[in-house]
C-alpha cells in the first residue's frame, strides 16, 4: 500500500489502528514480536577468535611469540630442550590475550548501556493514554504525537498538522524544511508514483520536526523503512578515540619505537662484547642477547596502559550516569574536568519547572481572561489526575482556569486555526469558536512584545483605544511582577465573524485587545544555589541565560549568588545592538541574559571560547542545537529537552538539574585525576624495570628473564592500576582551579615525578639483588655475576622486591601530592587488586614446581624474603619525603 496516495482514514483501516486511541498494548506486544524492534540493523560484531589474535597483533607480543619459537629451536638444536621459557611465554600471552578482549567487552557493555539511557523516546498514544516510550518500541499502527525538536521515529502518514514542517535533508538533500498536511496525494495525470522529497502528507525516520506540531500513524519501522532501505550505504561512524586516549596511543608508539632502538643496541653492543665469531658459532650466546632484547622491551613498554584508560572512562562514565548525567561521547570526560564556564536555562534547570499562576493583573473580565490563557495552550486537562498535563509554564495556566471550574474549555472552545510558539516571536496564537457562534483569536506570550501588537484594551467590559499612559501602567504592573520574581505573560484577543481564511503569524498577530497579565512562580531547586556556591569555589564561573524578563532574571540570579546587581544582566536587545568586538571585550562583565534569542546564545559561546574559556551550554528546544553544538561542552535536557538537542549534546541531564553539571565535573575531574595517576604508576613502575635491566646489562649480568618481567607487567601492574581507576575524589579536588584544557597528560612535574620514582625502584631492586647475592656467596664478585654463577637467589630477591614495591606504591599514588597517612577514606578495590597480586606473588616464588620454572634451582631463605619485603616498604617513606617537598616546591609557583 502506497499511504500517501491514500486518505488517512483508508491507512487507518489498513493498519488496523484507531486515529485517537491508538493501538492496545495487547496488539502492540504482538506486532512488536512480529515486526521486531524498530531499529536499523546493526553492524556484525566481530567474532571472538578474531577478536582474540587481534591481541597478539601487537608487535610485542610477536616479539615474545618469537622470542619462545627461537628458545625452542634453540633448544632442540642442542638437544637439551627446556619448555618452561616457551610454557611461561605463551602463557602469558594467551592469558594477555584473554584479558584485552575482556577488557573490550567491558567498555563495550558500559557504552551500550550508556545507549540505552540515552535512546530516543516517542510520544505514542496506547490505550486512549498518551505515554512515553523507546522509539525502538513502536510498531506499525502506532500513532505518534510529533512537536518541534522531535526526530521522526519510524516512517509515518500524517493524520493531523499544525503548521507542521519537517527538515529531510538526510534523505531527499533538500535543506529548505517541507510543510506537511493530512491530504492524500493526488497523481498528476500520466505519472504512477510521487518522488519521496514531495510526500507531504508523510514523515520519514531520519528527518526532524523543526516547527510546528502534528500527529501521525507508524507504516513502517526498522529495515522496512526508507532510511532502512538505504542502510547498507549508509557509513555508521566509527567509535573515536578521545584526545588522551589519542596521545597515549602516540606516547605507546613512540616507547615501542624508542624500545626497538635501544634493543637493537643493546644487541649489537652484547654480540661485538662476546665477539661476532662466538656468537655465530654458539646458539646459546645468540639466544642469551637476543633474551636480553627482548626483556628490555617487556620491561619498557606499559602493555596495558591503554585499554586500563578505556576501562577507567568507560566505568566512569557509567557512575556519572547513575548520577543523572548521561555522558553521550568520551571525550567530554576529559573536557569536564577543565570546564571553566557554565552557560545555564533558567527555567527547569536552576528552578523546579513547577509553575503556578499566583497574580493577575487584569484588564478584561476574569473568566475570559483564564479561559483565554488556557485555550492558547497545548497542555491539557486529565480528569483522572485533576489537573493538566503538558509543559510545565502552559500547566499553570491551564490549572488557573481549572480552579475556576473551566475543566472542558477544549471541547467546548475547538481550535480552528493556530499559529504555534515560536521563540523568535516569543508567542503564540490560537482561534478558537465561540459559544455566539463567533470566532475568538488568543495570543499569548511575552508582555513587551505582545503589548507592542496591541492598538486596544479592555476597560469596564468595553473595548477602548490603546492609550501610551495605560501602555505605561501595563508595563509598570510587569516591572512589578518582575521584581517579585515572578514569570509574566501577557494575553490579548480578536474577534471575528467567520474563520480566518489565514491563520499564519503575520495575518493573525496584528491589531489586538489587551486582556491582562499572568504572573506565575517556579521555585528555585533547592540544591541548586549550593552547587552554584560549590561551582565558584572550583573556579567555575556561572551564567544564567533565559528568555524571561530581565528583572524576573536578576531577582532570581541574586536569590543563586550569580550575580549582585542588575547592571550584570544584558537582555538580547542590547546584545544586537553590540559589535561582536565590543561583546567579546564585555562579556566577562555579565552574569545574565534575559530576553535572548538561540542565536545569542551562539555569540555568547563564541566571546567566551574567544577568551580562552572551556565553555559548557545547557539547551532544551530545537533552536538551541547551534549554540550547544558550538560549546564545548554541550548539554541536552533528558526530561524537556528535544531529540535534535539530545542528539548534538555531549551529556544529557536525566534530570534537567542544575547541580547534576556540577557532579558531572567533579566525576571529570576525577576520572582525569585517577587516569594520571594511574598513568604515573604504569610509567614509574616500567622505568624501573628498563632502568634495572639496562644497568645490569652493561654490567654484563642478567637480572631479569622476559618470562619474570612479564608477570610483573600481568599482575602486579594491571591489578592496582585498575583498582587507582577507582579511587575516589579526593577531598579538594573541587578547591582547586579548572585544569588548562591545552596542558599535556605530564603537566603538573608529573614527568619528574615518574623519573624520580622510577630511579628510587630501580635503586631498592638493584639493592635488593646485591643483598640476595651477598647472602648466597658471602661477598659481592662481578665476574661470578657475569658468569651466572652468583646471581640465582640476587635475582628471586630482586623479583620480590620488584613485585612488593609496586604493591606498595600504588597506594603511594592514591594521591600525587597529599599524604598516604593523611587520606580518610579507603579503596576497597586497590586493597583487593594489592591482596590478588600478594597472593599470586607468594604463590609464584613458594610452589617449588613454579619457582624451578621462573627461576631454577634455587631457596631463598626467610632473611632473604624479609629483606626483600623491607626494601620494597621503603617506597613509601622515601617517596612521602618526595611529595613534602614537591609540596613546598609547587606552593611557591
């Protein structure tokens, strides 16, 4: 069935739907078990086993992989073929394997479920009763309740359209939005179908709502759309990398490339040692350089540091969900935690959106005046709740006429005509019948500008001339209301004979009676003027931009500690009256915009951002799609805003509040502080190991196999790195100033402080393997050492110690500068990841099967362990006395 050649009501039948009610829940369950969800198909996830040898593709592991095939051969040539290096090796690897694809599928988890919080939703009619659901829930017959902002869930024919135009740039490439109507197509004579781009009686998944309402019934969802028809051309963007990731990844290159060289020196230098011709002759000595290679880079390269980034944002990202800030791309992780400006809505977001009408101001009589103010609104009156339902300021209008008993206006009063909202205009207009058979026009919104159109007034009953001193009384009695706080709207009517034979803007809105005035409160949330306070203690400005009056804006940034005094507030007016020059240069001075347009908020963005500030902009309507895709942190309203707004967003407010962007950036900041810390722990921890293997090899003595190294790297590493991810804000981490978004991942003497820590381990690993030593032979001798005579029970002491000063200094780096003795709260989970690798380290160097495996034939007696596990304690005196001083250091700068 072709349904735009069809009459809305044969589509109806033919769907097997009612045009008011809806579908049943019963027959929605049924064709949604038939029809499937309505969603596009989605790209094929790739196989497991592939996933799995993608992880060996990285060239260290093949280093290893070949570094176990040569030992092997080596091996068998001899005759004398030892295994345990080749079982160690590839356990390892099949086991880091195992973990990267985990890894993966825990990040991917987090952000399907991210997803699903932040999917679309649809109005639909079920049952007589309008409720909100997953757009992927809708099944054919399903009929929808389109408004500006909406995105089109399914493919749809429209039933009803109130000035209704829909953008379809996605499919027909036509940027000018279409009207769309209820009528059924008519073929021209000689053609058999109608291009998709002039179906004007239909709405397509893909295109957007952009003004306007309309109502509509689901023909087609998921594949069966058009969008899904063209699906397969369709290119899905690729999960991007965010901008610390990306640098990570480069800073991984560069180590590998670094760690390549040095190895190749490292090569070169230890067959020139054991002259060229010996090396050739005797495949022991080549195997033993080219094991010392390979060790060094296992010991360089942090094989984690990457996918325990992701993990930290992805299970971040999930705890700031359930905080109500639905994180919409990685990257605005980062970019929370150097916000600098917050440009927030007023209404719904720093006040509760629960208006209620407490003042008139008056010109006609009272029960035209609620009657009118309730008609020219799309909110309605349910009978079962007692009150209206709809957008929050037209409720209040609506619950004014109903205490008044006006609870049946819309049947009695139907709609013939409207010219809907628009923010440009900042009203609306409806034509409605009367009960003398006559037509009433109400147009509603804001005062100055509604009683700008205004050329008569209500006075005694009568009509009488519009006169500049009872213009100045109106507008006093608004400055009144205003300066109470108080949300005002004014009402004006015309009378007609007959229907007006055009309902647009520019016919209707002309020549009217001034009715009177609405003042209406919604209270300030209550959480909202301590996150403000809390806000400006972590250096992060606050701007309220509204689109109420100015004195209404101040009375209630004042009440918030935005700002002081009213010569901190601009309205829209003045904005276009300034130079983009001149703004940029002011913009500092204002702490609220009233009476703004969405492109001002636009300008206000880009003065800002022109200051260097990291600018977030919260939004809710269609039109505020620009200015918070031009933030830098854009943030859509969950409850109010629009799916264009969602869609464009970087988070989205579950609850539509003010202190939930507050959380947000303190989840930010914490997240980055915990990935650096985690990034200086992994960094530290593996200079050491480059650190201890590269002096001994010039020494000549081998103090660590790749097989030791890379547990090390599996256990000791990847544990408490994982659990550092976790760590809780620390107690000032919303006293300080926002981070410089342009600062590398090292700012902050983070570099020094790996170096400095880095050489502090390699210096108690080093002690630790002379003492082992010393105990096996009574005396230090450097030639028994090269020889490999002297140096077993020296390097299960070192292995220990290595092990155990990791342990130790990840608690070191539950802090980069306070005190490990002066945290109060404890990680739960470093405390466990500490316990694992403990165990797994005793386990290691006790299990006499495991211990000839790793290190040969060799005791280590009780002194030997205590001082190991002494040296390695030292880590934490040693490097408290570091963060006093760095302490001291940075308290000068």
């Amino acid at each position: 069935m072709k349904e735009y050649l069809s009459s809305a009501d044969d589509v109806l039948s033919a769907q097997g739907t009612d045009g008011e009610s809806g579908l049943s829940e019963t027959a929605a369950s049924e064709r949604l078990a038939k029809h499937g969800p309505n969603k596009l198909k989605e790209e094929e996830k790739t196989p497991l086993w592939i996933r799995f040898f993608q992880q060996m593709a990285d060239p260290m592991v093949i280093m290893l992989i070949v570094a176990a095939i040569i030992s092997a051969a080596t091996g068998m040539i001899k005759g004398e073929a030892d295994w345990a290096d080749v079982i160690i090796i590839m356990f390892v690897v099949v086991v880091n394997s195992v973990l990267g694809v985990a890894q993966e599928a825990k990040s991917e988890e987090a952000l399907a479920a991210l997803q699903e919080m932040s999917a679309a939703q649809s109005k639909v009619m079920r049952g007589g009763k309008l409720v909100h659901l997953p757009s992927s829930e809708l099944v054919p017959g399903d009929v929808v309740l389109l408004e500006a902002g909406d995105a089109v869930p399914a493919d749809c024919r429209v039933l009803e359209s109130a000035s209704m135009k829909i953008e379809e740039a996605a499919l027909t490439g036509e940027s000018v939005p279409v009207e769309k109507h209820a009528d059924a197509i008519e073929l021209a004579a000689g053609v058999d179908d109608v291009p998709l781009g002039d179906r004007k009686d239909m709405c397509y998944m893909g295109s957007t709502v952009v003004y306007g309402r309309g109502r509509a019934v689901v023909c087609g969802t998921g594949m069966d759309t058009e969008m899904g028809k063209i699906a397969g051309a369709l290119s899905e963007a690729k999960e991007e990398l965010t901008p610390l990731q990306v640098k990570l990844a480069e800073l991984s290159k560069i180590l590998t490339i670094l760690v390549i060289v040095i190895c190749i020196v490292i090569f070169g230098v230890d067959i020139i040692r054991h002259g060229v011709g010996n090396v050739l002759t005797d495949p022991t000595a080549l195997l033993d350089t080219f094991m010392v290679a390979v060790s060094l880079a296992v010991a360089a390269i942090p094989e984690g540091l990457v996918a325990v980034v992701t993990i930290v944002l992805s299970l971040g990202v999930t705890k700031m969900a359930k905080r109500q800030a639905i994180i919409r791309k990685l990257s605005a992780v980062e970019t929370l935690g150097c916000t600098q400006i917050i440009c927030s809505d007023k209404t719904g977001t720093l006040t509760q959106n629960k208006m209620t009408v407490v003042k008139h101001e008056l010109a006609s009589e009272e029960n035209h005046f609620l009657a009118g103010m309730a008609l020219c609104s799309d909110a309605k009156w349910d009978a079962e709740k007692g009150e209206a339902v709809g957008e929050p300021t037209e409720c209040a209008l609506v619950n004014d006429a109903g205490k008044a008993g006006m609870t049946n206006l819309v049947a009695e009063h139907p709609r013939v005509g409207e010219a809907p909202f628009d923010s440009g205009r900042k009203m609306m207009s409806v034509v409605v019948e009367s009960l003398d058979g006559k037509y009433v026009q109400f147009t509603k919104g804001a005062p100055d500008v509604v009683l700008g159109l205004c050329t008569k007034v209500y006075e005694d009953g009568k009509v009488v001339p519009m006169t500049e001193e009872r213009r100045e009384q109106i507008l006093a009695a608004n400055k009144g209301m205003a300066d109470e706080a108080l949300r005002v709207l004014a009402l004006a009517d015309r009378i007609y004979e007959e229907v007006p034979g055009d309902c647009s803007a520019a016919a209707l809105e002309h020549d009217l009676t001034f009715c009177g005035l609405s003042g209406m409160i919604d209270p300030v949330r209550p959480e909202v003027a301590p996150a403000i306070a809390e806000a400006h203690d972590a250096g992060i400005r606050v701007v309220m931009i509204t689109g109420d009056h100015i004195d209404t804006a101040v009375a209630i940034a004042k009440q918030l500690g935005i700002v002081t005094d009213r010569s901190q507030a601009l309205t829209g007016a003045e904005i276009d009256k300034m130079s983009d020059e001149e703004l940029d240069a002011r913009i500092a001075d204002y702490g609220v915009y009233a009476r703004v347009q969405p492109e001002h908020k636009t300008r206000i963005v880009e003065a800002w951002k022109k200051k260097d500030r990291i600018v977030a902009m919260t939004g809710d309507g269609v039109n505020d799609a620009p200015s918070i895709k031009r933030a830098d942190i854009g943030v859509g309203m969950g409850i109010t805003g629009t799916d264009v707004t969602k869609n464009v967003a970087d988070m989205v407010l579950a609850d539509d509040n003010f202190a939930t962007i507050i959380n947000a950036c303190e989840e930010g900041r914490r997240i980055y502080d915990n990935i650096r810390k985690v990034i200086q722990f992994l960094l530290s921890a593996n200079l050491a190991e480059v650190f201890s293997v590269f002096i001994a090899t010039l020494i000549g003595f081998t103090i660590f196999q790749p097989v030791q190294l890379l547990w090390v790297n599996l256990v000791t590493d990847c544990f408490p790195a994982l659990a550092l991810g976790m760590e809780e804000a620390e107690g000032d981490v919303m006293k300080r100033k926002p981070r410089n978004a342009k600062d590398g991942v090292f700012a902050g003497h983070m570099g020094l402080d790996c170096i400095v820590q880095g050489l502090v381990i390699t210096a108690l690993v080093l002690a630790s393997f002379f003492v082992g030593v010393y105990f096996d032979m009574g005396y230090i001798n450097i030639a028994d050492m090269i020889a490999g005579t002297a140096d077993e029970e020296g390097v299960m002491m070192a292995f220990i110690t290595l092990n155990m000063v990791e342990i130790f200094h990840c608690f070191n780096m539950r802090s980069r500068r306070a005190s490990l003795f002066a945290m109060k709260r404890q990680n739960k989970w470093l405390w466990g990841a500490s316990a694992l690798a403990l165990v797994l380290t005793v386990i290691v160097t006790q299990v006499p099967a495991l211990v000839l495996m790793f290190f040969g034939d060799v005791t280590l007696e009780l002194r030997g362990v205590l001082w190991a596990l002494l040296l390695a304690f030292l880590i934490i005196p040693i490097n408290e006395a570091y963060k006093a001083i760095m302490r001291a250091v940075e308290k000068d700068q």
